[in-house]
C-alpha cells in the first residue's frame, strides 16, 4: 500500500516541476499575436503619412515593442498571486 501513495506523490510533483515558460507558452503566443498587427498598422499609418519605408519600419519596431512590453506587464501583474 504505501508504494501506491509514493507513485501518486511523485506523479504530482512532476506537475508542479514544469518550467514556466511550458505552462505560460499560450498567453506568451496570444501577446505576440497581439502585438503583431499593431506594428503593422502602425508602420503603414506612418508611411502613409510620409515617412519613408526604413523611418515606418522603424516605427513598426517601436509599437511592437511598446505594445509587448505593455501587454507582458499586464500579463505579469494580472495574474494569480503568488506565481512572481
């Protein structure tokens, strides 16, 4: 019997034992889907003002970036407490 409870044990903490990064790839992939055509538009509302295509991509860069950057910490700081 008490071989049973320590496979049931151990099959729990390998649960608990997976990195982070395993358990949070879908918000991760959700952000970047996110972020992706906010760079997109911005680029083009740039270039379409009269920057020129290096100067829109450019701005493209800095609003995917922006937005990531604003996205993970609202990803970081809504979620559950305790898992910093």
């Amino acid at each position: 019997m008490a071989g049973v409870v320590t496979m049931v044990n151990s099959a729990s903490r390998l649960q608990a034992d997976k990195p982070a990064l395993i358990r949070r790839r879908p918000p991760i992939t959700l952000l970047l889907v996110v972020a992706t055509p906010v760079s997109g538009i911005a680029g083009l509302l740039s270039h379409a003002a009269g920057n020129n295509v290096p100067g829109a991509i450019l701005t493209g860069g800095g609003a995917f970036a922006g937005t990531l950057g604003l996205l993970l910490a609202v990803a970081h700081y809504a979620g559950p407490p305790g898992q910093d």
